[in-house]
C-alpha cells in the first residue's frame, strides 16, 4: 500500500462513508517512513483488541448493556456509585446500580476455543446439555497468542474462568473455555 492511500478515517454512520482527514494523510506520511512502520487494516486492530480484552461497541456492548454486564464496573469511578460521595448524576446510574445490588443475568467473558477453529461473532454457546447459556460477541485469531479468542455473553452462574462450555460453530460444538481478560498480559506504560 501506497502511503498516498494511507489516511485517518472516521466512520459517519449517518451517511455510511468514510471521510479522509489531510492531517491524518500527513501524519500517515510521516510514520511510514520509517522502516520499522508497516501499514495494517481493521483486522490487526480488531485482533489486537481482541487478545488485550477490550470491547468494540455495537458487537460486545451497545446501549442496552450495562457495565456489570459487560465487566467493566472498574470504568465507574467510584465517586459516582450508590455509596460514593456524588452518587449517580449520569445516564442510566439507577439501572447499574439496582445491577450492582441485586446483580445480573448475564456477564461479558473471555472464551479460549480448545481447538484451532476460530469462533465468530454469533455463535451460540451452550453447556454440557446442549443448552444455550450465551452468545460470541466478538472471535478470531490472536496473533500474539497464535490461538483463536473470543468474548461473549454467559449467564452469571457459568462466568467463572475454567468453565467448560462449547460453541456451535457450523452446526457442530467446538469446545471453549471461560477464561480471564486479557488474554495477553498488558506491557504498556500508564503515564
């Protein structure tokens, strides 16, 4: 790829385009001339996000799920819960807390497929009865790990890493393990 055709883009969902940004196509520039920077696509950062854990709204969380749900109360400070000095005082604070207290249905987890069959976004999960207990959110393979990953939705009762359950991938269980985010140890520096 031509570094004239690298350029940051945003997605405008109300007009369904992608939008070039000329200092975005300058900075683009100037990080590829370097030899140690290479160009790569959506796929190398949905499988990155993918093995450091994190969320991609619209397929791992969207407005209808909370942060119990999703594993991500830690992004709540604490100031702003039920029992913290400014509680509430955000959209949707009395569900999220009314789920911190009475807890939840389902939970976000990781999955690690016990074969080197990918498991995509849709895939049913289901326990040792063949009954359904959740949904793949988001699945591929993480290069770091050289395995496939994958999160999604179990109930609560079944989020406990080490959980033994399968997927049905093209009709046919692929067995997976409830497993701790990330899957890949976290190596950068909080400054």
């Amino acid at each position: 790829m031509q570094s004239e055709q690298v350029a940051e883009h945003r997605d405008d969902q109300r007009r369904g385009q992608q939008q070039g940004d000329q200092h975005g196509q300058a900075l683009a520039k100037e990080l590829l001339s370097h030899p140690e920077v290479a160009p790569i696509g959506l796929g190398a950062r949905d499988s990155l996000r993918l093995e450091a854990g994190l969320c991609l709204y619209g397929h791992d969380l969207d407005q209808n799920t909370s942060p119990v749900e999703s594993s991500l109360l830690w992004a709540l400070s604490k100031v702003r819960r039920a029992d913290g000095a400014r509680p509430g005082g955000y959209p949707g604070a009395a569900v999220v807390f009314e789920h911190i207290a009475k807890g939840v249905a389902r939970k976000r987890v990781g999955l690690r497929p016990n074969a080197r069959v990918p498991v995509r976004e849709g895939a049913e999960l289901v326990d040792a009865d063949g009954r359904k207990v959740g949904v793949v959110t988001s699945g591929g393979f993480g290069p770091t790990l050289e395995a496939p990953v994958a999160m999604g939705y179990v109930e609560t009762a079944l989020a406990k890493p080490g959980t033994q359950l399968a997927a049905m991938v093209r009709g046919k269980p692929v067995p997976v393990e409830v497993a701790s985010t990330p899957f890949v140890p976290q190596r950068y520096h909080r400054g």
